[in-house]
C-alpha cells in the first residue's frame, strides 16, 4: 500500500468538523484532527478572509460558522456555492451507492475487495 493519505485537506477537514463544533477552540480543533495549532489558526485565518467562516465572539471564545453561500474556488466546480456542491456530492454519492448495491445483489464483488468472496457477515 501507499502512504497514507485522506480525501479532503487540511482546509476541508476543519471547514466540515467546524459544522458539527462551530464553539471548538483552536486546541480542540488541533486535538480532534491531528494538526498544530499553529496550522488550525493558519486554516482558520484562510476560511475567514475568503468567505467561508463567519466569526463571532461569544465571550471570551470564538464561534465559527460555515458560510453556506462561500464561493467553490475550482474552475471545475462551475461557480457553485459550498452548499450547491454538497447538494451535488450527496446525489451523485446517493447514485453510485445504489449503483455498486445493485452490482452487489447481482453476485459482483465491492469495490475494493480485491475481488475475494465477502465473508459471511459481510453478506448479512
């Protein structure tokens, strides 16, 4: 195998974990995902100043929330808004599960199986 490697960025990662805590301190945030603290503020910094956090202070502590409307930045992605593109990304994931589910039910192998027999409770 490869190197390990993920999906999405640095950038990506803590823009989706900032949905689920948008009241996480840049420690926590560090913590949960494994990066510097000096990386999360440098991420942090970058999603504010191009649109895509919106700040507000709550006392002493920081509350990031998600600009819905944060332009996608990839020529590729059309102009759509973040929110437009996970709309997208959520169908087009919704279609290719149903697709490899029927592959499945016809007797084909997942995706990444290496093309072994699934195990008994993986049938299940």
């Amino acid at each position: 195998m490869g190197e390990r490697w993920t999906i999405f960025t640095n950038h990506a990662a803590v823009l989706l974990y900032l949905l689920e805590h948008p009241g996480a301190t840049i420690r926590r945030i560090a913590d949960d995902l494994g990066l510097a603290e000096r990386t999360v503020v440098g991420i942090l910094r970058d999603l504010r100043c191009d649109g895509y956090l919106l700040v507000q202070k709550e006392g002493r502590h920081n509350v990031y929330r998600v600009n819905p409307e944060g332009p996608m930045r990839r020529p590729e992605h059309g102009g759509m808004t973040i929110h437009q593109f996970f709309v997208r990304v959520l169908r087009d994931l919704e279609q290719a599960r149903m697709t490899i589910q029927n592959h499945i039910q016809k007797g084909g192998h997942r995706p990444g199986d290496g093309g072994r027999e699934p195990e008994l409770s993986e049938r299940l």
